[in-house]
C-alpha cells in the first residue's frame, strides 16, 4: 500500500477505536437504554457485519476462532458497558488502554522475556499513572466503573494475547475475529436475559439502539477491517504506537462532543500511562510490538 493510503485507513482505525467509548459513553448517559443490551446489540451487529466481510472474501468463519477467545471477547465488552454507566469517555479510555497494555506486558515479563532498564522505567511509571488516577479525591472515577473498565481492559489483554498464540493459527485474523464475535452472542444474550429483573425501568428506545449499532457494526466490526488492512503497510512497532493516541483522541472527542471535563489529575495520570508505555514499546523488538 501507498503511504497516504496506510496514512489514511490508520487514521480511520483510530477514530473507530476512540468512537467505541464515545457511543457507548453517549447512550448510556442520555438514552434509557441499559448496559446489557447495548452489550448484546453491539456484539450482535458487530458478527453479523464481520460474518458478511468474511463472506464476501469467500473465507468460512465458523471454523476460525475459539470459544475461550470468544468468552475474553464478551467479558471485555459487557464490562466495559457497564463501565460508562458512571465513567466518563476520556478516563474509560485511559484505564482501558492502560490495563490491556499493562496485562500483555506482564504477561510477556512472566513468561520470560526480558526487560531493559529503560522498559521498566516505563512499565512503573504506567502502573503509577493508572494508581494515581485512581487514588481517593474529589477528581478520582468512581471506584465500581474503574475496577469494571480495567477488568475490561485486562480482557481485552487476554483476547489479544491468544490472537498471537491460541488462534493464531485461525488463518485469517480478520476471520478469527468474526468467530469469535459469533461464539459472544449467545453470552450476550445470556447476559441480557439475566439482567431483565434488575432493570425494570430501562428501555431500548431509537437513539439508544442506533449508538449500539453503531458501536458493534461501524466502529467495532468495519473498524476492525479497516486496522487489519492498515496492518499492511505499517510496521508492528509502529501499529503498537500509534494507538498510544486513541487515549488522548477520546478525551479530546469527549470535551467538545459530550462537553466533558478535562482535569489535571486525568491529565498527568495520561502523561504518565502513555508516556510509561510509550517507553516499553520504543525499545522493544518489533514482533514483541503488535497488539
């Protein structure tokens, strides 16, 4: 691929990625829909857009993909619905992406791979910015939305990670991905069945469903296709520093579009969590890079 054209679909990557937190932030704060049916509309959506395009390249998605990839799949993104019941689009972002970075960079410490002085400097200095987010104070998120967002992000960090190893060998990602929103449906509606008693007096109203759908057919399913085919032209260190910006997209997005505020403390715990990460990854071998 040409470099404008890389330029461009990672471009549009990005923006699908920061939109996921900003519908779902959107729906769930100015709509009645609840958490466990935009959980089960996007999820749907996004399998049925992904098992389309996988169609449509002639490649068969039932046989890619996994049920334990699956299970990672539809934990991440009912946590992170319920998540932005209370937390804002800008800070749900950071400590997603802090905790899923922060999970597949443990997970490679403990498996054997070796650090250099400069990588744990920033390891620590993420791990900080994320307790310094956290820590008691009349800016820190809510303590449930936060612990839900990074239960989140750490799903997402074991679904990535059996993207490199358990399924790596599904051939496709692009179809590996589309099994593994397929085998999420029936946890998601699983999940929205059981969670009719505690909702009596929400409701799925036109705003709320067209975020959703959204959410799971544009910036999760189409997005999905569009940073798998950037993949092409970037190099893996570069797809892995390039998302250090979703993060600060989202909170930009987050001011101007749901009139959200920026605080110091959300400020310098991004410096801190971007930076931190952004050292590991500068230094790190290139096939170690690619999330």
């Amino acid at each position: 691929m040409s470099p404008i054209r890389t330029a461009l679909l990672t471009a549009l990557a990005l923006a699908a990625f920061a939109g996921n937190s900003l519908l779902c932030r959107a729906a769930l704060r100015d709509t009645p829909i609840d958490a466990a049916s935009f959980t089960a509309i996007r999820i749907a959506s996004g399998a049925l857009v992904l098992w389309l395009l996988v169609r449509f390249r002639s490649a068969r998605p039932s046989r890619a993909g996994s049920w334990p990839s699956g299970l990672a799949l539809f934990a991440y993104a009912a946590a992170f619905s319920f998540a932005y019941l209370s937390l804002t689009a800008a800070t749900g972002a950071l400590l997603l992406f802090g905790a899923v970075q922060v999970t597949m960079i443990g997970t490679g410490v403990a498996r054997g791979e070796r650090l250099l002085g400069r990588q744990w400097v920033g390891l620590l200095l993420a791990s900080a910015g994320l307790v310094g987010l956290l820590m008691p104070g009349l800016t820190a998120p809510p303590l449930r939305g936060a612990l839900l967002m990074t239960a989140a992000g750490v799903a997402w960090g074991v679904y990535s990670l059996r993207g490199r190893t358990a399924d790596a060998g599904g051939g496709d990602p692009l179809a590996v991905t589309a099994g593994n929103f397929a085998r999420a449906v029936p946890m998601a509606l699983a999940l929205l069945l059981a969670a009719l008693p505690w909702n009596p007096g929400s409701g799925i109203d036109m705003a709320g469903t067209g975020y959703a759908l959204a959410s799971g057919a544009v910036t999760s399913g189409l997005g999905y296709a569009v940073w798998y085919t950037a993949l092409r032209g970037l190099k893996a260190a570069s797809a892995a520093t390039v998302q250090l910006s979703v993060p600060v997209l989202t909170a930009l997005a987050g001011v101007v579009l749901l009139a959200e505020p920026l605080t110091l403390r959300l400020v310098l715990a991004s410096a801190a969590v971007l930076g931190g990460i952004a050292l590991v990854i500068r230094v790190s071998r290139p096939d170690d890079a690619r999330t």
